[in-house]
C-alpha cells in the first residue's frame, strides 16, 4: 500500500482500525459484528481498516452443517464484499483496507502460506486489496506484518520457561512475540501445530522477516495484548529497533461480540497510541 500523503512528507503517520474474525457470531451468518465495525470506523475516520480473516469461517456451525443456500463465494461477496464497498462509497477516496485470508476460511486455499484473495471491486481495486497471508506491506512509511494463524497460541503450547531468581514470570506475551522476531519467522515452529496445513514447498520465503516491522499483527485466540519489544538489528552493528506487536483479539466470540483495536501511529511505537475497543 503506497503513501497516501505528499510525497515530501516523510513522518511516519498512520491512523488504523485492526480487526480479526470470526466477523459474525456462531448463532448466524447476519455479520452484525462486521457491520457494529463499520459504524464505528465511519464515525473515527480511520486512514486504513486491516482486516484479518477467518471471513467466512469453515468452523462455524452453520458452515460445517453445510446448510447454507449459497456457495461460499457468494456469501463473502454479498456478506463481506459488499459491505466494504458501501463503506468505502461512504467514506470516500481516502479510506483504504486491507483483507487478509486465514486457513480457516472456506472460500479460499487453505494451505499455509497462503496467496492473496482475489478480489478487484469495481472502482474499488486501489481502495479494497487483499494481502497474502502471511504479508507485510508499508503505509504512509509505516512498515507492518502479519499473519493470521494463532502462532502465539501454539508457541505457547510448546514453551517451556524458567522463572527468574527473584520468581517473577516476566512478560510472557513479550517473550512469544519475541520468539518470531528473533528466528526472522511468521512462523518458527517444527513440526507445526496439527491444526495448520504448512507446506514449505509452496513459498519458503513468505515465512520469512527480512526487516523487523513498525508493527507486527498476530490475531490470537489468547486475550488481547499490545506490547512494544526492543530488539538488536537484523544485521550485526545495527542499532537496537523497536517493534510494536498486538493481538486485536476475536471480532466475534461465540453468540457475543469480541475486541478490536484502533492504533495511531506517530513516529514511533513509544509515541503511539492504541485501544482495545469491544463490541
């Protein structure tokens, strides 16, 4: 996603709202959560909406029934899709968004990592894009990364720590993010979680961090969290960088509705501001 400003302009500024699915609740496939986000996007005025999937979740109740009248392509046009493009027509030239697929997500290839989803809105197609999964992308100099499989949740299931001499934990968020950034991985863990279809064959460096992202987006199952790591450079003699990574949490959880964040970048993470809003 290229700058948005003038091309003199060379602060790094970027207002965003990050959200990941389930973007409906499991009673039914109405998207009341997706539309609550839109509402409230409409009246902050974000510069760019990240939406991460599973959109149309392959482990909702009424998917898995296969009980629906529509084929799964048809339901993210006309329940996602569609609901973006009257956002954008509302909103007008200036709003961007960003989707990015989850292997959950019954309408589009599975196998992790994933390509983009293919998508070109009419008149829409520099306005509504989508990212592979995982990806990175740069936004008003504002570098960001993510991915969509819990990597956090499974990390944490694999760790095994030590508590410090004086018994405290530490921040154990801070750590698993950490894991990522240090290994340069989306994804470093072997063997993978059972739950994720990895295949490294397909596209062994799309897993790969060559730089270390202003922000880093990891939705997880765990419980929200924004943490800003400071880590030494890629290269030996850089100096120490600084990452913010969040989990914006569940749009949707169960019959009820879940967090999302809205972030305001400025300059760096230290100067930034984001919120856990909840629906």
């Amino acid at each position: 996603m290229g700058q948005q400003t003038d091309p003199s302009r060379t602060m790094a500024e970027l207002s965003m709202i990050i959200a990941a699915g389930p973007f409906t609740t499991t009673d039914n496939l109405l998207f009341e959560p997706l539309s609550e986000l839109l509402a409230y996007a409409s009246r902050r005025l974000p510069q760019l909406l990240l939406l991460l999937g599973p959109f149309i979740d392959s482990e909702h109740p009424v998917i898995k029934k296969g009980t629906v009248d529509k084929t799964f392509e048809e339901i993210f046009s006309q329940e996602i899709l569609r609901r973006l493009q009257d956002y954008t027509e509302y909103m007008g030239s200036a709003v961007r968004i960003i989707l990015v697929p989850s292997t959950r997500d019954a309408n589009h290839d599975f196998v992790f990592p994933q390509p983009a989803f293919d998508i070109q809105p009419p008149h829409l197609k520099d306005q509504i894009t989508s990212l592979s999964n995982p990806g990175v992308f740069d936004a008003n100099e504002v570098k960001v990364g993510c991915c969509t499989v819990d990597i956090v949740r499974h990390l944490s299931g694999e760790e095994i720590s030590r508590n410090s001499m004086d018994g405290s934990s530490g921040d154990r968020m801070s750590r698993l993010a950490n894991h990522i950034l240090r290994q340069h991985s989306f994804y470093p863990l072997y063997p993978p979680s059972e739950s994720v279809p990895l295949d490294y064959s397909l596209a062994p460096e799309a897993l790969q961090i060559s730089s270390i992202p202003d922000i880093l987006v990891l939705p997880s199952d765990l419980a929200p969290f924004v943490k800003v790591l400071s880590l030494d450079g890629m290269v030996e003699g850089e100096e120490q960088v600084q990452c913010m990574c969040v989990n914006p949490g569940r749009l949707s959880k169960g019959m009820g509705g879940g967090t999302f964040l809205e972030l305001n970048y400025l300059e760096s993470p230290d100067s930034t501001t984001v919120s856990v809003i909840r629906i």
